[in-house]
C-alpha cells in the first residue's frame, strides 16, 4: 500500500522545488507521523533537499514522479494516505486523507496506563523495556479487551514466547476490568535501531 499524490500536490511540489532553485532529483518529501499530537496533526509532510547519506530506518517512496521518504515506524500507520493539494476562494494549503483502520481513535498514547505496564516488561538479551525498544507499534481498548501490536528485534528472537506472554501478564496485572490481551505480532515495517527511543538510547550509553 503505498503514499499517494494527486497530480495537484505534484504541481504544487514542483513550484515549490523550483522557487527554492532546488534540485528536483536531490529533493524529497518527508512524511511523518506524530502519535502524541492532535489528532488532526498528527501526520506531517516537509519538502527536504537530500543531503544526508541514505538511513536504513527509511521507507522510500516514487509516487508520481516525487520521492517520498518516511521513517520506518511513521510508515506503519500513514501507508495508504492521498496527499492532495488545494486552492479555493483563498485558502490554499494540502490536504492529507487518511485510511480509518491505520488512524485508530485510540492512538498508542491515549490510555498511559498500558505504555506504563509495558515499560515493565524488558527484552532480556538487550536489557531495555520494550516501549523505548521500539517494539510496540499500535495499542487498543475495546472493552475488557486490550490489542496489542508489536514486533521483535529479529524473527528469530528466542525470547519471542516469553515476551509475549509477559506483555500479556503486565497488562492483566494493571488493570482488573481486563480480561483479554491479544497481541499480534508484525514484522512490516521491520525493527531497526533507529526505533529505540532517546530515553532508551541514554540508558544503553547510545551516542
């Protein structure tokens, strides 16, 4: 599933990149999602000129011409967006359309107390909680029910079952109104060092 942009939001990079005087083969646009912000603000584009070696952590994108270039953990929930670009009675600006199913009302961040019960639950080979890990992509409360979708550092992590059935104690422990804990485990986009928080990176002396 990929980034889409409408021939109106092509246009309009265009202008942009040649009143920049930017090289239209060194430019991309950067897209990113932002899961502690507003909901509506939660998803951000920026045209960048491409200085910097290539990041691994990068998704990258052709769509219609443009480069697109998105982090890994922001292209789990923003594949399948439509960027389009409007001009009408004096309101310019571009829009961003996005798939209900990957723009979850309850975002990662909307009940604390699961990011809480999950920082208890550490990645014994690494020795880090796996919240600033990067290991969790997507959490959900319906009910008595808790969703929890994560991934590993490798798929042949040997610690996988063992992990999974500690993120489903802790929650369980955390609240009494839970009675099930599903975790589904994903491996796009994959995990790579770059996910690992900067509260993570201090506590493993990461420069």
């Amino acid at each position: 599933m990929a980034i889409v942009l409408t021939q109106k939001a092509v246009d309009q990079l265009m202008n942009v990149i040649r009143e920049q005087g930017w090289d239209p083969t060194r430019t991309y646009l950067r897209v990113a999602y932002h899961p502690r912000a507003q909901r509506e603000k939660r998803c951000s584009i920026e045209l960048q000129e491409h200085k910097e070696p290539d990041s691994p952590a990068d998704q990258i994108i052709d769509s219609a011409g443009v480069q697109v270039r998105c982090d890994s953990k922001s292209y789990h929930y923003v594949k399948g967006i439509t960027i389009d670009y409007h001009d009408t009675q004096g309101a310019q600006g571009f829009t961003i359309t996005r798939p209900p199913s990957k723009w979850p009302d309850q975002s990662p961040w909307a009940a604390p107390w699961i990011y809480d019960a999950l920082r208890t639950v550490i990645d014994p080979e690494i020795g880090l909680n796996i919240v600033d890990l990067g290991l969790i992509y997507e959490t959900c409360v319906e009910g008595s029910i808790v969703t929890v979708i994560m991934t590993m550092t490798t798929p042949a992590c040997p610690m996988t079952e063992m992990i999974i059935a500690d993120v489903k104690a802790s929650l369980l422990r955390a609240a009494a109104n839970i009675s099930t804990v599903n975790v589904e485990l994903v491996w796009d986009p994959p995990w790579v060092p770059e996910m690992v928080s900067e509260d993570g990176r201090n506590q493993m002396g990461w420069q």
